[in-house]
C-alpha cells in the first residue's frame, strides 16, 4: 500500500537516527565486522536476484560457478556496507587514520604530472571505494577538488526516508574531508581555476548527470562515458591519470594511481575524446575482471534506479 513503511524500512530508519551515530566512534575492525554481519542478513532475496542477472550479463553465464557467483554477490555487500561506515567516519579522520585505512601506489605518476605546472586531471570511476582518494590525498596535503552531484541534490519527496537521509548524511560528511567540492550546476570557472594553480581535479566517466557519452565495449556489454574531463584536458594541457581503489583482504584500501592517459600516442586515429574513453574503459574492464564485487553494486544500481539520462551500462 502505498504510503505504509515496511518493518525493514522502519528498521533502516532507526537506525540511521539513532545508532548510526555510534558507527564512527567504533574501532576500524569492529565497523567491518558489523559491516559483515549486516551483509550477510542481506544477501538473500531481491538484491541477489538481480545482481546474479547483472554478473551473468557482464561476463556471460557459466563463467562463475554457483559458489563463486555467492562469494561475489556476498563481499560486494559487505564492501558496500564498509564503505557506507568509512563514509560515516570522514568527521573523525585524520591523517594518521587516513594512513592506517589505505596506501597509494603510483605517487611518482601524480609528482611527475604535477611538474607540468597544469594541475592533475585524476579519472576515475564508481569502482570501490573511488571516494577515499579525497582524504588519502588530502591529509598528505595535497589540494584536490572533485567534480560530483550534490548528495542534496538526490533527495526529494519521491524519495524514500532511508534515501534522503543517507544523501544528508553523504553531504555533511564530505564537508568534513580536506578537499573541495564542485557541484554540478556551479560555475565552471572553478574547476579551470582548480588547474591553473597546479592542484588536483577529481572527474569521473561513469557519473549520472553529464547526458553527453561515448559508447565503448565494456566485457559482455557496452559502457557510456562521459567525456567532459577529456574536454577540459584539452583546453587545459592537463595531464589526465586514472585511479582506482582496491580493498585488500585485510579491508585496507590500495588507491592505484596509473600511467598518465595521453589522448594520441601517435599512431592511433579518432578523436581525442574517443581515445582516452576506449583507454579508460579498457582499464576499467582490466580491474572489474579481477575484482567484480568492486563494481558490481554500481551495476545494480544501474538496473533498479537508472538515471534519468538512461543506463549507463547498455547491451
């Protein structure tokens, strides 16, 4: 019926106004046990349906066996819960918590593209916890910004209760990040000032505003990219260098920062915006082969809430 909260909407809801507030106090390993727990109570029903369908369509069916397909679906909740309690957490991180909670590898890539004196371009996608390269590069004292959607922006009366909350909560905690934001819909003059005194921009290609795209091959299916950063590159002489964040076993964090992306080498031919795209998209294919659970919630959110501006994710 319309309008009635189910018990586990209800649940959802306590939770978020009471208990929630508990999350960031507790130590980092106590937060991933419950994470775990919470997930394992939810891999089961809807969500696991849907993500079977997701995974089969991406790889094709067979290639996972029923187990496997379980474990996926299984760690991609609890990452999801881990990076929901790591998020809740930003008002009480500092630098030696930022160090304990992931490593960077490829720092010689974002020095030798910041001697260019044109800012840094960082690329990245909904793939792990993309969120962490903001306080992992900040508390080492880096300026970086990020282009994103305003948390606020994604709440309204159409929403669920545990939606809007969860989006308030989003946007107070990346206050409390030492990085800026630039939300869509501000003045760009921003991000080219961002660049102009040699800083960090974060963008990504898989966002859910930017309408204009490029289709590339995406594993069993086709991926639509935005590619505005690209664009921006080009005006700039920025460097662009993709990122992308991998929880280890241990549930610590390896940000890796890759070579940086040059839009035509030489020898190959199209536009520079189709270059860096079927670039990046290639990389991306490269690490949700090895790690699907990272990138397979970004996949059912695609298929239960797509974005106005259509699926990201096509056949």
């Amino acid at each position: 019926m319309k309008g009635t909260i189910h018990f586990s909407e209800a649940a959802k809801v306590f939770f978020l106004y009471t208990l929630r507030y508990t999350i960031p106090y507790l130590p980092l390993k106590l937060k991933h046990s419950l994470a775990n727990c919470l997930a394992a109570l939810t891999s089961h029903g809807e969500k696991a349906v849907v993500m079977k369908g997701e995974l089969e369509l991406l790889f094709g069916k067979g290639t996972f066996t029923s187990p496997e397909m379980k474990e996926i679906i299984l760690e991609t909740l609890r990452n999801f819960r881990k990076d929901l309690f790591e998020i809740w957490s930003f008002p009480r991180l500092n630098k030696k918590k930022a160090e304990e909670l992931c490593t960077i590898t490829g720092m010689e890539h974002l020095e030798n593209a910041l001697k260019k004196g044109k800012g840094v371009i960082i690329a990245l996608c909904h793939f792990g916890s993309y969120k962490m390269i903001l306080p992992c590069l900040g508390y080492k004292g880096y300026k970086i910004t990020q282009v994103a959607a305003n948390p606020i922006d994604l709440t309204g009366k159409d929403k669920s209760m545990v939606k809007n909350k969860t989006m308030q909560i989003e946007y107070q905690c990346e206050k409390s990040l030492p990085a800026n934001f630039f939300y869509i819909g501000s003045t760009p003059r921003q991000i080219y000032r961002v660049l102009q005194n040699n800083e960090i921009l974060v963008m990504s290609l898989d966002g859910i505003l930017d309408p204009n795209r490029i289709s590339v091959p995406f594993l069993g299916r086709k991926i639509r990219l935005s590619p505005s950063l690209i664009k921006i590159a080009e005006r700039t002489k920025s460097p662009i260098l993709p990122v992308f964040t991998v929880r280890g076993k241990n549930g610590k964090h390896r940000i890796i920062i890759g070579n940086e992306i040059i839009p035509d080498d030489g020898n190959d031919k199209g536009t520079p915006e189709k270059l860096v795209v079927l670039k990046f998209g290639s990389l991306m294919e490269q690490f949700v082969k090895e790690h699907p659970s990272h990138y397979l919630w970004y996949l059912y959110k695609n298929k239960t809430e797509p974005p106005h501006i259509g699926s990201i994710i096509v056949d």
